[in-house]
C-alpha cells in the first residue's frame, strides 16, 4: 500500500524528535557511567569463572548480614542486568534509591525498568517522586511525558513540561541563577521533541525560537530549528540556522553538527523526490556526546 503524505511527515517528525533528543539529553552524564564504574569485590562474593548466580548468591549472602550494603546492592544489580532478569533487578535498585536518595539516576533506572515490566503506574509514581524533588529533571520529564503519550494523554504529555518551563523562568526571575539557563534550554527542546511527536512542527519552531531568545549562546534550539525547518521543505531557510548553530558550538560538536545538517538536508531532498524508501524512515544523527 502506497505511503501516504501525512504517514510520512508523522515519520519525518518521530525522526526530528530522535534527533531532538539527543540535543536534550547531549549535557547529561550517561546514567550508564554513573552506576556501571568498576568496584572492588565484597568479602564473600568470588570472582572469576563463577557463575553469575553464584555472584549473585554471594552478595546476597552479604545483604542479610548488612542490608544497606551499597557495593552489594549495586554488585547485585548489575548481575541481574546482565541476566536481563528484569523484576529482580527491581528490589536491589528500589533499596539503592532509598539508601542514596541525592543519586537520582538510580531511582530514573527504576521508572525505566518498572515502564519495560509494564508497570505503567508504578513508573509514574516513582518520576513524579524525583520531581517532588527536583522539578526541573529532564530525565523524569521525560520519562513521564512518554508515559502519557503511550497511554494517549498528549495534552498531558505537554502540559507537564510547559509547567516545569513556566515555574523554571519564575524562579529565574525571582532568584537570577536560581536556574541555570542550559537547563531551562533543555527543558524547552524537551517541549519541542514533544510537539514533533505529535506532528506539529510549527508549535516546535515556536518554542526553539523561543528557547534561543532565553539562551542565545546555545547552540542547541538553533540546531533543532534548522532540522525541522529542512526536514518540512524549507531547505533554504535552513541553512543559516545550522551555520549558526556550527558557529555557536563547542569545537567538540563543530563535526557533528555539519554531518547533521548534511544528513537532514539530503533526507530533506528525498523527501521532496517522494522516494517512499528513504523518506519513511530518516536515518540516525549522530549522537552528541559529552565530555
């Protein structure tokens, strides 16, 4: 069956959105390298060629003379991870979330895992915990706004982060620093990933435009506008905005960003070619990593 127009501007759209995320999320520290540095062994847990349950016996074993034991909680996470036994990771992560409560990526990891188990309320339950706490977490915004648009609760889905953006800008103005502008920036390109889910464009530009008024040094909502602007035709309109956004970039992200704006510039003319193979699914960007 022949691929429709607006089948494949939903798909152009779900593609920007990839792309847009990875802008959101590029200053973060990858929760895996937060949780997954090396440790020494406990007393009692063998190395080696034993099994993985018989290391996971091992820290069990330690974890009922010492509960709270944060090297054999976390040995023994990593364990089940790698046994992809899903619900019994959850226990040893939900007591690493109680015992170190300021770590937030542990209890983000549960909300993940407890989402993937189709725990669907119990996820919830834990984002809206981390932003009880910290309000402005991209990661927990994240995560709950997709919870929404899985459950088809799209007014939802945007209305929690244009609350966090609304409360973010006050306390800015009411405390100058209270915010720092990266993060309000983030939690705007967040919006924008949003509304590109929902196929509308325009609302996203709209609030790119306005995130760079907020932040006129980030290069990020630059990018993410150049991106929509090509991918919905206006390939000549783009252009500038991306060599802004090389131009505002750290030297690090200059290579990128040019292989972006080649990327979506050459999806961008596939599309106009109505070429059914290549305009359905965009290719990746490359991701941009942080330091």
């Amino acid at each position: 069956m022949a691929t429709t127009k607006t089948q494949r501007n939903i798909w152009v759209y779900v593609g920007i959105g990839a792309m847009v995320s990875a802008l959101v999320l590029f200053s973060l520290v990858p929760l895996v390298m937060a949780l997954w540095q090396p440790r020494p062994p406990v007393d009692g847990v063998v190395n080696g060629a034993t099994s993985l349950e018989s290391q996971a016996l091992g820290y069990q074993l330690v974890l009922e003379r010492e509960p709270d034991n944060v090297n054999a909680l976390q040995g023994l996470l990593e364990i089940r991870l790698q046994q992809k036994n899903l619900p019994a990771a959850i226990a040893p992560l939900e007591r690493l979330g109680q015992i170190q409560a300021d770590q937030v990526q542990y209890r983000i990891l549960l909300a993940q895992l407890k989402a993937q188990l189709e725990d669907n309320n119990g996820a919830a339950r834990v984002y809206r915990e981390i932003l009880n706490q910290f309000p402005y977490n991209i990661q927990a915004l994240q995560g709950l706004s997709g919870l929404y648009a899985e459950q088809e609760r799209p007014a939802e889905a945007v209305a929690i982060v244009q609350n966090a953006i609304t409360q973010a800008i006050k306390s800015q103005t009411t405390v100058p620093g209270a915010v720092p502008p990266e993060q309000i920036t983030s939690l705007q390109l967040l919006l924008g990933e949003i509304y590109l889910s929902q196929n509308r464009p325009d609302q996203a530009i709209a609030i790119y435009e306005a995130a760079s008024k907020v932040n006129s040094n980030d290069f990020r909502p630059v990018l993410a506008q150049a991106q929509v602007m090509a991918q919905t035709g206006k390939l000549k309109e783009a252009d500038p905005f991306f060599q802004q956004a090389i131009m505002l970039a750290p030297v690090q992200y200059k290579d990128s960003i040019k292989n972006i704006a080649l990327q979506v510039t050459n999806q961008a003319l596939a599309n106009q070619n109505n070429n059914p193979n290549t305009a359905s699914s965009p290719p990746p960007a490359p991701i941009l990593k942080a330091d």
